[in-house]
C-alpha cells in the first residue's frame, strides 16, 4: 500500500523495542504548539486527561469528556509529525463494556489521527484491552494510582505500600501485558513495586511518581515548565519557570498600555 507522504512518526513496535535499550520519553501536549515543540524531543506524546485540571481548572479529571479529548487530541496530531501520540480515554467512557469501550476508541482514532488510547485499570481492564487490541486498537494501561478512581482510592495516595498490595500491582501489570497492551503507565508506586514490575513484563513501562526503575518518564508539561506558581508534585522536577515569564509579559503590557506607550508608531498600520 503506498501512502501520499512516507509515515515517520514513532511506532507501537519502536516503543516496545525500546524496552531494555534506552529510555522512553513521554511528556503530555493538549495544544497543537506546544505538540510542534515537544514533537522533536519525545517518542510519545501523551493528551492526558490532566487537561481537566491544567487547562479547564477542575480539581480532578472525571469531568473531562470524549468530545473535549478529541478536540484536544486532534490538534495535537495537526502539531506534531514525529511521536507517536496516545489519548486518554477519560472517565466512563470504557468502563461500560468491552463494546461502549471499542465505540469511543474508535472514535478517538478516527477522529484525530492519533495512535493509541490510553486506559486507566489493572487486572479489571483487562478484558476490556483485550477486546480493543484484538480489533485494531493500540491500548497503553495505566495501573498504580489511578486519578480517574480518585474517590474510590481514598484521595491521591502512593499505591504499593504493603506487600499484597505490591502482588497485586505486578498482577496487573501482567494481566494487562496479556491483554495485548503496548506499554503502561505506572503511577504513584513505591519505587521498590515500579522495579518488580518493570523486570516482570516484557512491555515497557512508563513511571510518573514512580522512580526511575522504570522503562520511561512521563510528566505533565505544565507542572515541568512550572505553569503554575503555587503547587508542585513532589516527583516533579521544574526545568523552566514559564508562568512568571507570562505573568512579566503581561505585566509589562498592561504597564505600557496604561502609559500610552503600546501601541508604538511602529505597530500603526
Ligand atoms: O492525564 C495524564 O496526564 C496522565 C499522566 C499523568 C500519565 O495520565
């Protein structure tokens, strides 16, 4: 099958076979600019459904929707050209069935142009990725703390803490890699747990908050640019302070405008 241009983005295959030979870089866009920046430095581009809380300013992810997701999805894709882009499938839109699953992913694929869904759930989730990835559908799993199950985990809690509930992590993450997942997310694990899990599957996984043992790293962009001033997760580590460049920028203008001296002579049209 021939195509009009030659597809360079990143594969499910390239991801998988990254496993034990370098590490994976993972970071989340919900924007087509800031997809065309980090499109030259990631392998995947994550639309997390953190653009809940980082972009509408909800204080948890369940009200995000499918329709908000490939909105944000699709730009993503028009942004980049390299990565392979992955979007979550947010709260109750997969939780259903293995078929109101298959609906909406299939929705998310065809309507953006992306690469793969992302699900939240271990062992539970299983049926339902095995189910999208037997018909053409890319599922990266999600287990450890899960935020879409925020109420029922009692709050934003690290997972993995005793040692049956460490069994049962790995448990998941097996029962997701024999469901057909390319890769998973391991959140908020004690490292010790993220370590077990990694050296058990043969996919990659991809930790946030969950130490460096695993496969990959992935971060919510805003928190590593430092969007916001007032609160950074304690397994964030800020590479830049891009919220008090904006907050001076504007200051800047509202100064100037107030002082008549925006706009200049050179600005008239
Ligand atoms: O929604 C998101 O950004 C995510 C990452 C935190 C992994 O799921």
């Amino acid at each position: 099958m021939s195509a009009i241009r030659p597809v360079k983005r990143r594969t499910i295959r390239d991801i998988r076979a990254a496993k034990g030979r370098t590490p994976i870089v993972c970071l989340t866009a919900h924007s087509a600019p800031v997809a065309g920046i980090l499109d030259g430095h990631c392998d995947l581009i994550l639309v997390g459904d953190s653009l809940g809380m980082v972009v509408y300013g909800f204080s948890s992810t369940l009200p995000v929707t499918l329709d908000m997701m490939i909105a944000h999805a699709g730009a993503v894709v028009r942004g980049s050209s390299r990565a392979l882009v992955v979007v979550d499938m947010p709260f109750a839109t997969y939780h259903e069935s293995p078929e109101q699953a298959f609906r909406n992913a299939a929705r998310v694929l065809v309507e953006t142009g992306a690469q793969a869904v992302k699900i939240e759930g271990g062992a539970e989730m299983a049926p339902t990725i095995a189910f999208l990835t037997r018909r053409g559908i890319p599922v990266m799993a999600h287990i450890g703390l899960l935020p879409q199950s925020v109420n029922a985990q009692g709050g934003f809690r690290t997972q993995g803490r005793d040692a049956e509930a460490a069994r049962l992590l790995v448990e998941d993450g097996l029962a997701v890699e024999a469901a057909g997942a390319f890769s998973v997310v391991i959140e908020g694990t004690v490292e010790t747990v993220a370590r077990d899990i990694t050296a058990a599957l043969a996919i990659p996984t991809i930790g946030i908050g969950a130490s460096v043992a695993c496969d990959g790293q992935v971060l919510v962009t805003d928190d590593l640019i430092g969007l916001f001033a007032d609160f950074t997760p304690k397994f964030v580590r800020r590479y830049g302070e891009i919220g008090k460049a904006i907050e001076a920028a504007v200051s800047s203008y509202a100064e100037d405008v107030r002082e008549r001296r925006f706009p200049g002579p050179e600005h008239v049209v």
